[in-house]
C-alpha cells in the first residue's frame, strides 16, 4: 500500500486545499466536539495586540474564517491583506467576505516568495500552515522582510500529541497507514517551533490553548478523516464506516480526543 503523503509534500498540499471543502469537513468536527466553549477564532483574534491603525498580512487565509467570524471585532483602521497559495481558497475568502465592511484586499501568494515590500506591514498571520511549507527557513525569512522593525508575526500551530487518539483509532484499522498521525520532528510544532523561530526574530512566546474533542457520533468522524490525506488510500470507505462505528460503540459511545493547539507571538 502507498505511504501517507506528509502534511508539506506539495502535491498533498494543492490537492488537499484546492478549495476548502476538506477543511470545512475537520473544521465542522471541531465545532461540534470541542469542549472549550469559547472558540479558537474568537481566541486567536484575543492575541492580535495590534494599534488602532495597522496593515495586516494573513498567509493561509483559507476561507478567511477568522475575519468573518470576528467580523464586529476588527478596527476599522485594520487593512488587511489576505492570501492564500490555493487559488480555489482564496476566491472562496473573497466570496465569504463580499459585501462586510472593511479594507481588505484578496491575493495568491506563496509564501516562500512574497511578492510584497520590504517592511511594509504591521503584523502577519499564519493560522495552521507553517507545517504545510516545504522551505520553511525560506517563508521565515520572507515574513521577516515583509513585517516593518517592531512587527509581529502570530504563527499557530498544533503539538505532537494533537488528535493523538484518531492517530491510534487509524492505525488499528489499518497499521499501514500509521504514518496518518506521525508528525516529522521537524515540522512546525509547538515544540520545535520557538527553536526556527528565534534565529530571525526576538522575543518569542508561546501561548497555548486548551481544548479536546468528546466525539460522540461516528459520521462526523468519518467525514474528518476521508477529508485527510488518508482519503486515496482508503479503497472501500463502507468498511471504514462500520469499523469507526464499532470503535465508537466500544468506547461506550464516547470518544475522548487529545487537542494541542497555540499561537507563537515574534518580534520582528
């Protein structure tokens, strides 16, 4: 059987987020699931600490969730640039925000070559998607060059334990796709994420959010891992289904989910 593609191969990357129906199916999972009551989006919006008047760069905007859902909460002196290196995603960002007030400008970008002036913005946003870029020293220093002296980068990301629990529930399945919860430990961590990031920026901090999932239905389950990379390699989906709904069944009806999430915060 094919390995799993890992979270930064490219071809993973372009076919995963061509358009964000793969990520709205993890998304929904978490929304239904997670036992903090107050949202990540509402949370990371918290740690922008940012003036009145500021120009904002988001790389891997997605479907640009995080503005829509703090839509009320945004200064009207923000201008924000949102990217994203999916084409598919970044119209969807347009179409999410169509008509919401705000100075906001919509554009590809890769964020291993930014097309953008040195110093020209006050922070940059990489919510989730550091881990997807192959040459992260690259995008590091890209970000660095864009951000004006005294700028912030906010980078979240998930830790080696996140959703360690779907990682195990996979492999019983099927121990050839064990690789499915197996995070490089050179990937952008929580753990190994203040360690690149401290050789271009200064003042690095962590803050982390606390949170898990108590899964108590199986198709949302189901929907979360076919939207993964697992997906090509799974060739009878039915058989899928039925297993995760006799794990579902032995755990009583309730499975309880590991989440490792937070925000790096670095000075430009």
């Amino acid at each position: 059987m094919p390995s799993v593609a890992g979270i930064s191969d490219h071809h993973y990357v372009t076919e995963q987020y061509r358009n964000a129906d793969n990520l709205n199916a993890r998304i929904a999972l978490h929304r239904r699931f997670s036992t903090n009551p107050y949202g990540w989006l509402h949370w990371v919006f918290d740690q922008l600490r940012l003036p009145p008047r500021c120009r904002i760069l988001e790389l891997g905007c997605g479907p640009g969730d995080l503005w829509r859902e703090n839509q009320d909460r945004s200064p009207e002196g923000w201008s924000i640039l949102l990217s994203d290196y999916s084409p598919g995603m970044t119209r969807q960002a347009m179409r999410s925000l169509a008509g919401r007030a705000g100075q906001r400008i919509f554009c590809v970008i890769d964020a291993q070559a930014v097309p953008l002036e040195e110093a020209s913005f006050d922070a940059v946003i990489a919510d989730h998607m550091l881990y997807h870029i192959p040459d992260r020293d690259r995008a590091l220093a890209e970000i660095r060059r864009v951000l004006k002296p005294g700028g912030r980068l906010y980078a979240s990301t998930i830790g080696r334990n996140h959703l360690r629990e779907l990682g195990e529930l996979v492999n019983r399945f099927d121990p050839n796709l064990a690789a499915w919860g197996w995070r490089s430990p050179d990937s952008f961590l929580l753990e190994s994420g203040a360690a690149q990031l401290e050789p271009r920026f200064r003042q690095v901090e962590l803050r982390r959010y606390e949170d898990s999932l108590i899964i108590t239905e199986s198709a949302p389950l189901v929907d979360y891992l076919l939207s993964s990379r697992m997906k090509p390699l799974i060739e009878t989906p039915k058989r899928f289904s039925e297993f995760i709904e006799r794990e579902l069944e032995k755990c009583g009806g309730t499975l309880h989910v590991t989440k490792e999430s937070g925000i790096f915060t670095a000075l430009r």
